[in-house]
C-alpha cells in the first residue's frame, strides 16, 4: 500500500534524523541539538534530563557530560537510554530514539573538548556536577580557581569529563497535523536495515 508521507521519509532513520535536524537549523530554531535524555537505574527509576546531541548531523549520536553525574552513572549502569527531539513551530516535529550506549574513548572526548570554549573547558574542571555544593560561592570559588590554575596554559580534558555514543536500535518520528491525526512512523533494526512501520498518533 502506498503511504505518501511514510514513503517521502529515509529507509534510514538517522538520515531522516539528519535531515530534520537540518530543517530545525534552518528555520533558526534555537539548539535544535538539545534533546531529553531518559536513563535509568538498574532496578528501573527512571530520570531525564535535557542535553544537546553532538554528532546527529554524521548519524552519529552523542552526549558529552561529566563522567561521575547522574546521568553518566546510570548510562554506565545499564548501557541504555533514549532521546526525545521536540521542534517546536514552525516544524511541530517530535523524534524519539532508543538504543545502547557506549563510553567514548578519552581521544574522542579529547577531541570535542578542544572544540569547546575557554570558559565552557573551565567550568568543566569547576563543576562537581550533580554532586551537592554549599552554595553559589563555592561554585565561583572552584571557577576561580581553575581559572588561575590553567591561567598560562590551555585548559586540559578532566580526567572526569567525557562522552558516550548511541548506537539506536529504534526511532520514531512524529509530525503534528491538524484534528491530532498526527503522523508517527516507528522504525526498528531489522538485519542491517530497518523495519519501518505507521503508528496512531
Ligand atoms: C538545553 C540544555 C542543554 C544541556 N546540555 C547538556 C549537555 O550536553 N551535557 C550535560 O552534562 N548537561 C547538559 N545540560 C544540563 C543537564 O540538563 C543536567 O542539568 C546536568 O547534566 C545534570 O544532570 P544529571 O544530574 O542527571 O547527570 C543541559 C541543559 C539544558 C537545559
């Protein structure tokens, strides 16, 4: 049977991701990388937290942070998450991913890293992230000191501080349209290909 809307996506989710991606940024959408990051603990508490997507333009998704957060703990933990894109108007376009992760290796990590601003590089080796701070000024104090710590030299990768790469075993993508008889097509890994299939909204 012929499906116009279904038909007109990528047989290959990730460039379907890639190309929407491109729209968003197109449309000027502010961090159209910035996705919600499900994880969870190995006895199933779930959390979820926004991140932005390195990568998604190269099909080749991945989230840098701190390696001893929350989030890093229970990717470790469980080696799986999912990822909810929104793109709000003009698009209205939502793209939900699921699959296993894997630590990048400290090269990879080294390499974005480099790529990051100064003060972003900085606030690497001042944030205990998710771990409790007394207050505001301690977190200054930690800047400050990192700061003058790298004051002549550049800013090295913490030892703490690097990412992970999804490898998705499923997508879907998801277009409003009007009376919320909206478009949703699931697809799943099948072999080396994709199994693709429409979804009630
Ligand atoms: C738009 C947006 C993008 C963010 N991107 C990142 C990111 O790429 N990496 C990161 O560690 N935290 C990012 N954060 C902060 C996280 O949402 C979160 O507060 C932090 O990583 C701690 O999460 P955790 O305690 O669950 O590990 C971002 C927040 C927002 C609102």
């Amino acid at each position: 049977m012929s499906d116009a809307w279904l038909d007109a996506l990528d047989p290959d989710p990730g460039i379907s991701l890639a190309a929407w991606l491109g729209e968003a940024r197109a449309a000027g959408l502010h961090e159209p990388e910035a996705a919600a990051l499900a994880t969870a603990t190995p006895d199933g508490w779930p959390s979820v937290r926004m991140v932005l997507v390195r990568g998604v333009a190269e099909q080749d998704l991945r989230v840098y942070t701190n390696h001893e957060s929350r989030k890093a703990g229970e990717l470790r933990a469980t080696g799986r998450a999912a990822l909810c894109f929104h793109w709000s108007l003009p698009l209205h376009r939502q793209v939900r991913v699921e699959g296993r992760v894997e630590r990048l290796t400290d090269d990879e990590a080294q390499r974005y890293f480099d790529t990051r601003a100064r003060e972003s590089r900085l606030g690497a080796w001042a944030s205990p992230q998710s771990r409790p701070l007394a207050d505001r000024a301690e977190l200054d104090r930690r800047y400050a000191e990192a700061t003058e710590r790298f004051a002549d030299r550049e800013v090295p990768l913490p030892e703490w501080w690097g990412g992970y790469r999804m490898i998705p075993h499923a997508f879907e993508l998801w277009q409003n349209r009007p009376n919320r008889l909206h478009d949703r097509a699931r697809y799943e890994r099948a072999g080396d290909g994709w199994s693709r299939t429409r979804l009630g909204p």
